[in-house]
C-alpha cells in the first residue's frame, strides 16, 4: 500500500494509477472549477480558538443520525462508478464504511447493484437517487432499495442538469469497458452511458433520462412510493432550508456537489450555519465539499453541522488499495478530528460550539 501521511497528498499519488479520462472525471469540477478550489481554501481561512485546561483524556466521537449509531461524523458522500477506481468498486468502499461503524452513501449510478451491496454495510447504508423522467423506472428503483433495507433517501437537488465539466468534454468521458450504471441494468428501461458523439457520456445520458422538472411537490410523490427518511442534498440557502423543513424532510445535506455543477457557487462551508439556523434543531444539517482535515469536520460542527461526508478522497483510497485504503483514508480523517477535539478542549461531538470558530 502506498504510505500517505495526510488526505491532501492522496489525489497525486492516485492520479498514476488512473487513466487520463478516469482521474479527471474523479477529480475534476464545473467550468473553471472555482467551487471546487474554494470548498477547500475556505475551510483554510477558518481560525480555530481553542479552551484550554479541560480532561480530554477520554473522547467520545460518536453521533446518532436518523437512528442510526456512527462511531464518528464522517460519512462516505454518494459518488457514481467506483468500479473505475478498483475492481470492487462500492463493495469494498461498503466494507470500509462498515469495518469503521459508519455510513455508505449509495449513488443512483453505483457500478455495483444496490442488492448487491446492501450485505456488505452493518449499518443501513443511505441511498442518493436521481428521478428519471420516466417515473417508472425512478419507483421501481425505489422499491428495490426499501426492500433490501437501506436507511434513508438521499434527494439531490443541485442537479437539475448536469454541470458542464470541461475535463470530461475534452476527454469524451465513457466509464470503461465493462463498467456501467449497474441499478438501470436490472429490470425494464435498462441503461447504457454509450454514446458515439463527441461529449461526456455522462452528460448525454443526463440530458436524455433526467427529469430536470422535479420540484418541491414532488417530495410529496417521494414519500408516497418509498417509506424511508428523506434527506435533501444540496441546499445552499436558509429560505430553502427552511422550506424544506416545513415539508417535513428528515435531514439536509449542504454540498454544490464537489463543485461539480455551478461553478462559483458559495463554498459549502459558508452556507452551514444560514442552514442549520433555518432548518432548525429538529433537522440534522451535513456537509460535504473540500473535507480533508479534522479541523474542517470540527469546524463544521462549530457552525452548525451534526456530520460532514466525504468525496474524492475515498476514490483515491479506493484506487490505491481497495477497501484497505478507504479504511485508511476515513481512519486518518477519523483520528485528525480526535486530536483537533483534544486540543480545542472538547471531550464529545457536543462540546464543539460556536466560540471555537472565527470567520
Ligand atoms: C466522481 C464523483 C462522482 C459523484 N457522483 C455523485 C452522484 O452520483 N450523486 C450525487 O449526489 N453526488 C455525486 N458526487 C458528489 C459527491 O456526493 C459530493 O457531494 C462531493 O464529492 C463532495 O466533495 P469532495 O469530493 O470535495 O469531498 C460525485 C462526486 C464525485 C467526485
């Protein structure tokens, strides 16, 4: 296994074990990917102001969401085809997440099937869905995932389009031979990214399947055909935050998509504690974009977050060694929140408040 130190160092050493189109897919944004820089840069400026002389001797990272016990708050964010990464794809990124106590966050476009990867989880993993025009295909989908016991309903609503990422229109992404959007090969209205023209598979077969007319009257169709919780991902602003919870939403995920879809968006770092204020207590805010350190999850939690989840590193531990590495890389994340804990004076998750934070 290749040694890493930081999370930081990870997309470099991945970046050789890739190919061109795959690594860029991985780790490219929308347009001049100035979200995706500024997800990680904001965190940067974030000053912490640490208490001290408290015990920290002993510290509890643990966190309860939608019923679920976490070891610590960090989740695996939904990410699509991560057979491109390694042979086991979402199975082993699913043993990672298990073999730490956390949760696996499945995409509509996972490589694996979703039965397939539901044995794999101990916790009840969530799944992200992205509605097709042809509902029928979107319910069936659905059902499948209550069947097999998932955790809750994962709504991504930054992504009426695909945002244009001009690595993948250069690089005429295709996943590669052999690799597809496993859940649409199941059953009826089975799906191919294939296509001959020049552009991003991936934003062909958005332009084609997607419903970009989903609104929030929908979210009343949703509860209707799938039982499960209803989290929301990509919420930027109280107003809709707020709305949200009006609708009775069970949670709220802050995220312009690893700025991959509007670029120059608000790093999601600042739209947290907007959210969390407007969502109010009984919704948990998460989120996700540029988390590579403790300190960002801990200053997460300062302004408002229960959880962060996190992206591209766990594609890079993925493709440096398989589950061994997405252990690694949440391992790493997991003990740099614990020492940031220890050295800001805060024994549990609930000692982290505001005060810490200047912005
Ligand atoms: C390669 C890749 C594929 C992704 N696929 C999906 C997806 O299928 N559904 C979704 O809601 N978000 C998807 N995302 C966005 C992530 O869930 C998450 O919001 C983002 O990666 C977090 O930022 P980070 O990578 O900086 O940690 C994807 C991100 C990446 C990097």
């Amino acid at each position: 296994m290749t040694t890493f130190v930081n999370l930081l160092e990870l997309e470099s050493l991945a970046k050789p074990r890739l190919p061109t189109a795959v690594f860029d897919y991985f780790a490219g944004g929308a347009h001049d990917e100035i979200t995706l820089d500024a997800n990680r840069r904001v965190y940067d400026a974030i000053a912490l102001r640490p208490r001290v002389l408290v015990d920290v001797s002993h510290r509890d990272l643990s966190t309860t969401l939608l019923g679920q016990r976490l070891a610590f708050p960090i989740l695996v964010a939904p990410m699509a085809l991560q057979r491109m990464a390694h042979t086991d794809g979402e199975l082993a990124t699913a043993r990672a997440a298990t073999s730490l106590q956390t949760i696996l966050t499945v995409s509509t476009l996972s490589s694996v099937t979703v039965e397939d990867i539901r044995p794999a989880c101990a916790l009840a993993p969530w799944f992200q869905i992205y509605v097709h025009q042809e509902r029928a295909l979107t319910e069936a989908m659905l059902e499948r995932v209550a069947a097999c016991g998932y955790g809750a309903l994962v709504l991504t609503v930054d992504t009426p389009v695909l945002g244009r990422r001009e690595r993948d229109v250069r690089n005429t992404f295709q996943p590669p031979p052999g690799i597809a959007f496993a859940n649409m090969m199941v059953g009826k209205g089975g799906a191919t990214t294939g296509s001959a023209e020049r552009d991003s598979a991936l934003a062909m077969y958005f332009a084609a399947r997607h419903d970009a007319g989903v609104t929030w009257k929908d979210l009343e169709w949703l509860r209707r055909v799938c039982p499960l919780p209803l989290v929301l991902k990509g919420v930027m602003r109280g107003d809709d935050a707020k709305r949200a919870a009006d609708h009775g939403v069970n949670g709220l995920i802050v995220s312009n998509h690893g700025g991959r879809q509007l670029d120059t968006t608000l790093a999601t770092i600042r739209a947290v504690a907007e959210v969390a204020e407007a969502a109010g207590t009984g919704v948990p805010v998460l989120v996700d974009g540029g988390v590579r350190r403790g300190t960002d999850v801990l200053k997460a939690i300062a302004l408002g977050a229960r959880a962060v989840l996190v992206g591209r590193p766990v594609l890079w531990g993925l493709a440096l060694d398989g589950e061994a590495g997405v252990t690694r890389v949440l391992t790493a994340l997991r003990d740099e929140l614990d020492t940031a804990m220890a050295l800001c004076g805060c024994a549990s998750l609930s000692d982290i408040g505001r005060d810490l934070v200047v912005i």
